[in-house]
C-alpha cells in the first residue's frame, strides 16, 4: 500500500464541481481583490467561528503580524509565545519589533502550559499568543484569566485548529484579535496562499483592514505606514465553497484520531496525544512520540507511509534566533518533543483500511 503523508483527492471531489464554474464566475467579474467575493467570505467565516469581525489578510504569518500592529504592539515590548511551534507564530512577533518570550508547553498535550506564563511575565509584557498546536485549542479559561488580570492581550495563532474547542468556545474567538491560516495543506485550505485576521472589537477590525491595505481606508489617502496583505477574491470564493465542508472534514479527522488511538494505545514505548479537559482537537495533525523516531519514521518510509516531523528544530534553536542566545538546554519539552514527534497520515478520505495498514505497520515496527 502507498499512503501519502497528505492528500487532497478527497477534498477536491468534495469541491471540484462547485469550485470550476466559480472560477469562470470570478474570471468575468473583472473585479481581483478585496471585493464582494471577500466580503462574502469574511462574513461567513466570521459567523463559523462566532466572532463579529473577519479581515482576509494574504496568509497566516501576515494575519499575526497585522494583528499585532493593530494592537500597537513593537519595539521594546514582549510577546508570551510557546517554546514548541512553528516558527511563524515567533516571527509575527519578531516582525513588529517585539521580543518573543518562550513558555514551555505541557508534555501531554503540547500546547502552552498555562501554569508556567504567570513566571514570564515582566513589566514589558504586551501580550499573550496561545497557538492552538496540531488542532487542539489551548486551555484558553486560564490564560484569558491571565491576561485580565495582568491586562494583557490575548492573540490566538488559529492556524492549524479552525473549529476545535475549548469549554463549548471556538478557537479564534477567545483573543482580542486572532489570525488564522488557509494554507492549502491547513484544515481549511485555499489554492494559494491566505490568511484571516478575527475579533470581536470593531475598532480592531477597522485598524487591521487599514494595515492589510496599505494603511489606507480612504483610496488613496494614507494614515499609517500600512503593508499589502490583500486576499484574492478568487480565493475568497473558494474558501467559501470549502467553508460549507469544514465540519465534516474536520469530523472525518476526528475519526481518523479515534481511530489510531484505539489501535496504536499501548504499542511499544509510542506516545499518543492528550487533550486537556475541557479541550476538542480538529487533528490537523496526528503526532506520536517515541525513543526510536527516526527507526520508526524510516520503517514507515520503507513500506509506503508517508511521515513528517513537526517540528524537527524548535524556534530558539533556529539560526533565525541566535540574537536570543537560546542555547540547546533552554526548553527541554520543547526540545523532547522536537526529538520524539512524529506525524502520521490524517486527512478527510483517508481510509479505515489504510488507518489499519498504518497501524499493524507500526506494531510490526515494534515486534521486529
Ligand atoms: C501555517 C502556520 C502559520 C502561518 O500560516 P501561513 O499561511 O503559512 O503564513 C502560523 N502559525 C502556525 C502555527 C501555522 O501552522
């Protein structure tokens, strides 16, 4: 059996024969980006996630960025992000002129431990970015607390977990304004690049619609030093059509979970993910753990399952940060994870027979 890493034939069937007549739609239109197309989405997107507001920004490390800047947030101030992300969620940061400050996650669930922010908090704290990892969100109840009791804001990374929950409450709808991603490869994915900002607060919304646009909500008339970050109206049309499949895809990952976890619990020394009580997770990703990874990940290879480490290198230990003199040490869950993790096949259409393949291949792994 040959069972790709990801794959979109699924999703595309899903799609495809909505999908090609709006195309010619767009095409006639005459009318590219930012336009009604756009408008659609952000008001469909903003009802999915329960939010008031949605901005459609170029992709997912602009919607950061630009909701970072909406928030004032630069130079001289610090930024609370997790030990164990993409490293997107640190550049967001880094891009507005603000520091980001590691915090360790909990081993079990690989989010950002919510117990361990209240210690990196300093007089230059700004604000606070959970990142919903692997498609679990964060145990938001306790670190919204902390933030009002600090009067800190709260920036969700929503990249990778669109419709995972936290207490009944959405991700992306807890922060004071968050970003998302619809990378292709994302749980809601585009043909391109694209990206969204949310948030409840019009006047947020109002400052990242200016940023996304030059810094200008007037044509022509500039009132701050903004970036382009526009989304297509051939993308927005898209997502929409793929936004009506969401809950169901998303469904599809959540068997796809259930069922590794009920063939994989107890197999060798493999670790398999925990979610927090109170916590749904949408399995953008399905990450195990173990001592023999890379043996694992090669045996794997070797009988046509495609794996990925995410992430092989955390942030502070990247080059890109060496102005941090992080050193190898420095956040050892963060670095264990890095060590151990590996992310099986889970996408809508893959099927029980090839969850079944994958999962005699891992337990043969471990009786070799
Ligand atoms: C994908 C991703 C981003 C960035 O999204 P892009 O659209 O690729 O810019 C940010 N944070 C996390 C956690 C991601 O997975």
């Amino acid at each position: 059996m040959n069972i790709p890493f990801l794959s979109f034939k699924q999703m595309n069937a899903d799609v495809k024969a909505e999908l090609l007549p709006s195309f010619e739609t767009f095409i006639d239109k005459g009318w590219y980006v930012l336009g009604e197309q756009v408008k659609k989405f952000e008001q469909e997107y903003a009802a999915w996630n329960t939010t008031s507001h949605c901005a459609g920004v170029a992709n997912g490390l602009d919607a950061l960025i630009i909701a970072l800047k909406s928030l004032g947030i630069g130079e001289g101030d610090e930024v609370i992000v997790p030990s164990n992300t993409y490293i997107a969620s640190w550049l967001a940061v880094s891009y507005v002129g603000a520091t980001p400050v590691p915090v360790e996650p909990r081993i079990s669930t690989y989010n950002i431990n919510p117990q361990l922010i209240e210690a990196a908090i300093t007089s230059k704290t700004k604000a606070i970015m959970p990142v919903h990892l692997y498609g679990q969100c964060c145990e938001m109840d306790a670190i919204m607390q902390l933030a009002d009791k600090y009067n800190l804001y709260v920036v969700e990374d929503n990249a990778q977990s669109q419709g995972a929950m936290y207490n009944g409450k959405l991700a992306g709808s807890f922060g004071h304004i968050n970003g998302t991603s619809f990378y292709p490869g994302k749980n809601l994915g585009a043909y391109g690049d694209a990206g969204a900002i949310t948030t409840n607060n019009q006047e947020l919304f109002n400052q990242a619609c200016t940023i996304r646009n030059y810094g200008s909500s007037k044509k022509y008339y500039n009132e701050i030093k903004g970036i382009n970050s526009r989304l297509d109206e051939l993308q927005a049309g898209f997502l929409s059509i793929k936004l009506n499949h969401l809950h169901n895809w998303n469904a599809q990952r959540v068997h796809v979970a259930e069922l590794y976890h009920q063939l994989l619990s107890g197999t060798g020394d493999l670790i398999l993910t925990e979610l927090a009580t109170g916590a749904t997770s949408v399995f953008h990703l399905y990450v195990v753990r173990t001592q023999r990874r890379d043996a694992l990940q090669q045996w794997l290879t070797e009988k046509g399952i495609g794996t990925l480490i995410h992430y092989p290198l955390p942030p502070h230990l990247q080059q890109a940060y060496k102005d941090l003199n992080y050193t190898t040490g420095d956040f050892p869950i963060a670095e264990e994870i890095a060590n151990t993790c590996l992310s099986l096949p889970v996408y809508p259409g893959l099927s029980d027979d090839e969850i079944n393949y994958i999962s005699q291949t891992i337990k043969a792994f471990y009786h070799a």
